[in-house]
C-alpha cells in the first residue's frame, strides 16, 4: 500500500490532534515519525504511532509538554520536559543550542524527565542546515546486555554526527547494540525472521525468533558499542538528572514515566574556519570516499547519510511503501479516532 508522505503526515497529525495533544506538538511528532519512514528507518517511524498513543491514554506521558529550564549559563542549559514529547523537547533544545552555538561558538544542551524522541538524526540535520555541526545522543530502555554480561542493564542509546556540505549533509545516526530494537518490533508486527547476532534470549541463547527477541536481550555492537552506549548513558543519564541504566522502566511493558535524558551538542564551525572553506575541504573528503574502489561484493562507496537521503529522494518521488499489517494498525487506528485513512490516499495510492 503507496501513500504520499505529506498526505501519512497529515494523518498523523490530526490523530495525534484528535488524542488532545497540542497542534504544534503534534506537528512535530508526526513529522518526526513520517521523516524516519522517509529515510527508511521503518522502526522508528509510523509503526510507534500506536505505542505512543497507548501510553498518553494510560497517563504514562503527558499530553503536553511544559518545559523549563532549571538550570543555565551562556553555553549549556537543562530542561525539564516533564514527562512531555522527546520529539518536541528535542527540537526546542536543539533549536535554543543552535542559537547559542552561533552566539558564543558551540553549546550543549541537556533534556531530563523526556520520553522516547525518534531518530537522533531528526535533531542533527536541524544544525547542519544552519552550517553548524550537531549531535545528538539519548540513553533508552535496558534491554542490552553490556559486552560479557548476561543481565540488561543498558539501553541502545543512539548517537548522531551531522555534517554540513555544499550537498546533503553527512550524517551519521547508530544505535549501539547490533540492531535497534524497533526493527525487532517490526520484524515480529510482518511475522518476519531477524539474523541471527541480534539478540539472546532470557535465557541467553541465539535466536532468529522476533518475540523470543523481544522477551530476552539486544546484543551490543561488540565491546565498543558496549563502552559507547556507556558512555551516552552518562552523559544523557546521569549528567542531567534522568534515570539510566536498569533503573529505566521499560517503553513496551512498564506503566510507568520514563524520565530519559537527552544531550544536544552543537558547533559552529565559523568558529574555526569560514563555512565555504570548510564545505570546499568537505568536497574533497566526500569525493576520497565515494571514488575510492569497491571492495568485493559492493557497487559504490557511501558516505554516512548517503543511502538514507537516496531513500528520501525515492519516497518524495513515489511515495512510501506501507505493509498490509501497518496499513491495518493505522487504519484502525483512524477508525477509533474518526480520522478515516480513506481521505489521505489519492487514487493512485490505493
């Protein structure tokens, strides 16, 4: 099933709309949802929609979302988003550091009491479109084992790098663990296999099974992603006041706040050299990477980025690709809230 992705932003829109959550929040929330579909990162897209109103009508996540900053210097400042949209919070924090960073040359802004907030790289491309260079990490529920533990005590804790260029922007957006989460969601909503080196069971065994998966254990991304997710944990964490590690109550499971951290970084790179040098000398280091020889078994070298902006170019042109069982879970969805999915496909969608 084919939908224009102006049109599943819309849709998402108004039954975000329909649940009490304010326009412009939901705004953002949609589009955050609909961009990580456009990009082909599926498991953070359209398919949380259901989750995320689950848990508003549950009370687990507030409607809206008050923020206040608790505390502040020129370059930094926290916010509490008190058990509001990670989504929201992290494009007005996001926002308030690219500001800053163009006033002072870089800053770094904290995000404590947040909830689930999408894609990092939604964040980062806001910075690179202002030339500046933004990232973005977040630490998530524990559902990874550290490398030689049996016991999940760390999230997959993305972190995002975007670069501007004279193109799109270079951008890199991990989690982690070996895979994210989502994508195990995804696999078992399609009745789909995953590989194995995914996940373990509770029982700490290999499996190819998305709800033996999800009932067990995320794999790091080897000892580095280990220390990486780590690392994220305390800076998002327990640098800014949230919760970390085992003490993160689980999004799928638990009926409870989360109270995640999120860290936005940005820099202004005029503070070290003019923009058009720097996109010049960017060229240069795009073009070693791209016209270097593929090794065996590829077609073309990539840059961090590349394929998800191929991905988008491919969406806006033919619109995106919903599978029988997502096209359902959201049509149902507009059922429930009387926004009926029929009004947002064209004829040639259907």
């Amino acid at each position: 099933m084919k939908i224009a992705a102006n049109n599943l932003k819309r849709f998402c829109e108004e039954i975000l709309k329909k649940n009490s959550i304010p326009t412009e929040e939901a705004e953002v929330i949609a589009d955050s949802l609909v961009d990580a579909n456009m990009i082909g990162v599926d498991s953070h897209g359209v398919t949380r929609l259901s989750l995320y109103l689950r848990r508003t009508e549950e009370g687990i996540v507030n409607r809206n979302t008050n923020l206040e900053i608790i505390r502040e210097t020129e370059t930094t400042a926290l916010y509490d988003a008190n058990n509001g949209w990670g989504q929201y919070a992290g494009k007005i924090a996001m926002q308030q550091a690219i500001k800053r960073a163009k006033k002072y040359g870089s800053a770094t802004i904290g995000v404590t009491n947040s909830n689930h907030f999408g894609t990092a790289s939604y964040f980062t491309k806001m910075a690179a479109e202002e030339n500046c260079i933004g990232i973005a990490m977040c630490n998530t529920t524990p559902i990874m084992v550290p490398w030689g533990s049996n016991e999940p005590t760390l999230g997959t804790n993305p972190l995002s790098i975007a670069i501007p260029t004279n193109r799109h922007p270079v951008v890199l957006d991990m989690a982690t663990s070996n895979v994210a989460r989502g994508k195990i969601n995804l696999a078992a909503k399609n009745g789909e296999d995953i590989p194995i080196g995914w996940a373990i069971t509770k029982e700490g065994k290999p499996t190819t099974d998305p709800l033996e998966a999800l009932n067990g254990y995320l794999l790091p991304l080897g000892p580095k992603g280990s220390g990486l997710a780590m690392m994220i944990d305390i800076m998002s964490g327990v640098m800014t006041g949230a919760l970390f590690g085992k003490d993160i109550p689980r999004m799928y499971e638990d009926k409870e706040p989360q109270n995640l951290g999120h860290l936005f970084m940005v820099i202004n790179s005029e503070s070290f050299v003019d923009i058009e040098t720097f996109k010049r000398r960017m060229d240069d280091r795009i073009e070693q990477t791209v016209k270097s020889s593929p090794a065996e078994g590829f077609e073309k070298v990539y840059m961090p980025g590349d394929i998800e902006e191929r991905n988008r170019e491919k969406h806006t042109r033919e619109g995106l690709t919903l599978s029988q069982a997502m096209f359902d879970e959201l049509k149902a969805l507009g059922n429930k809230y009387d926004v009926p999915m029929e009004e947002y496909l064209s004829p040639a969608e259907s």
